[in-house]
C-alpha cells in the first residue's frame, strides 16, 4: 500500500513467521514495530505455584494463527519436559470455543490459552464453562484474564502501546525504519482475577494480592 509512509506493527507475537520482516534485527523494508511474544514457561511456573496439583492441561487455540502454533509448541515442550500430562482442543472460530470448552471437562484439571485472537475475542464464553466445571483458564494476556480467565504472566497492553508510542515518536521525529528494528515488550505482568478465583474456590494468598495485578 505504500513505500514512504513507516508502518508500525504492534502486538505481533512472531513477526518473522508472519512474513512482516526478514529478520527482528534487520528492518530492510518499510515495517518494524513491538512483539509480543508471551513468557510461556513463566505461565506454567504461575500455575504450578496457584494449583499445585494440576496433573493434566487442556490446550485450546486456533490452528490457523502462527504465534498460537508457536506458543503450543512451546506449552507441549515445557509439559513434556515435566511430566504434565496434556489435550487439545483446536478451533476455527470462535463458534467453536463452547464445544472445545465442553470436549475438556473432566479430562483436565487447568486450561492453558495462549494469546489467540479467536479465543480472546469469545473469551467469556470459555470463562463461563470453565468456571462451571471449576477449571482455571491460564492465559497469554491481561485481557483475557479480565474477560473471566484466572491468572498470567503476560502482555500489559497499556504497556505494550507505551513502548509502541515511544518508536512511532521516534519515526515521526526523523530516524529511519533502519534505524528502529523489532522490539520486544520490555515488560510483563503478574494478573490474576480475585472473582474467578473465589467461584473456583482458590484462596489468594496475601502476597499475591499484593504483588500482582488483582482484577475483579
């Protein structure tokens, strides 16, 4: 669409694999922006600390979306590298989130959400099954823990468009695409949900409620 107007990506978790630049660390054409990938390996530490005896995870996102395939990939190594035990939902749209939802009650002691666009956009009907079954939904950004999922280590959007602002100012004040390659969000966030913890019957101890991000 255009060769002279800097283009600004924001909340791309892979934007190699998304075919936007050729490389992070070199922007030799006219994109760059933040990424956001999600800690993944920081969330199943989180569950491990909140429920302890989770044994089994259910999996759901979108095959069709890149950075959901990456972070999968990433839940089935860390799974299998500490003997969790794991099953997966896929989906196509969000007209099949309730029917992956119910597919994983009784098989599964927690749900793990990466930040898929297709689930976090009919997040609260996946909050809604899961807390009926007494499921905590773990998931890849704050969003979605605000829409009904229990808790994450993940994307702060108002800190994500910060950082996003501050290279735009940059592109508007005069330096290059050259100049400014990918970023990647500088910080993440402990958020957890103190109402789906209480229809789940999860006690919050004091120091979470202190030093996380407490929605409600």
């Amino acid at each position: 669409a255009t060769k002279t107007i800097p283009i600004v990506f924001a909340a791309i978790s892979y934007p190699v694999d998304a075919g936007l630049v050729t490389a992070n660390d070199k922007t030799d054409g006219n994109v760059t922006g933040v990424s956001d990938p999600i800690p993944v390996e920081d969330i199943f530490e989180l569950a491990k600390e909140l429920t302890p005896g989770v044994q089994t995870f259910g999996f759901i996102y979108n095959a069709g979306e890149p950075n959901s395939i990456s972070n999968i990939e990433r839940a089935r190594a860390y799974c299998d590298a500490n003997g969790i035990q794991y099953v997966e939902a896929t989906i196509a749209g969000t007209s099949d989130l309730l029917q992956a939802a119910q597919s994983l009650v009784g098989k599964v002691d927690a749900i793990f959400v990466p930040n898929d666009n297709t689930t976090a956009s009919a997040m609260g009907t996946l909050a809604n099954e899961a807390n009926k079954a007494g499921i905590p939904v773990y998931t890849g950004a704050d969003s979605m823990v605000i829409d009904g999922g229990f808790a994450t280590v993940g994307i702060d959007y108002t800190i994500l468009g910060k950082q996003v602002a501050r290279m735009v100012k940059r592109l508007m004040d005069g330096q290059t695409i050259a100049e400014n390659p990918v970023e990647v969000v500088d910080e993440y966030a402990k958020i957890v949900n103190k109402t789906t913890a209480a229809t789940l019957g999860i006690a919050l101890s004091d120091e979470v409620l202190s030093t996380f991000t407490v929605v409600e």
